[in-house]
C-alpha cells in the first residue's frame, strides 16, 4: 500500500488512522474494531463491508502496532 495514501485514508466508521495488514490485505482500525478489505488494489471503505475484529486479533494489532511505535 503506497505510504502517501496511508497517510491520508481513515476509518470511516470514527475517523482514526488505519493500519495495513499486508498478508490479509486488509486495513484495520483498531479503535472501531474492523477490518477493511482491499480487492484489486482498491480499499473498501464501506462499514458495512469490513469484518469485525476477534478480540485476539485486536490485542495482536495492537501489540504490534505499539512495538512498531
């Protein structure tokens, strides 16, 4: 994901940063708790197409986001 576009891209739900989980090609937000899809390249920042997070998913987000930090 091109670093400029990250930059200015945020949830949709509650306008915090996203992060980008390159393997899932998805971008997350961990403050709403979901999960974004990228399809094709595109980011779908539609709520009602992102998938909610699993708890465990969100406590390994965050603890990696805070060791990037």
């Amino acid at each position: 994901m091109d670093k400029r576009l990250m930059a200015i891209l945020v949830c949709p739900a509650n306008k915090t940063p996203l992060h980008y989980d390159e393997a899932k090609q998805e971008l997350i937000s961990l403050s709403a708790g979901l999960a974004y899809p990228i399809r094709d390249a595109i980011p779908i920042l539609l709520v009602n197409e992102a998938r909610q997070l699993s708890l465990e998913e969100a406590e390994t987000y965050r603890k990696h986001t805070q060791a990037s930090a």
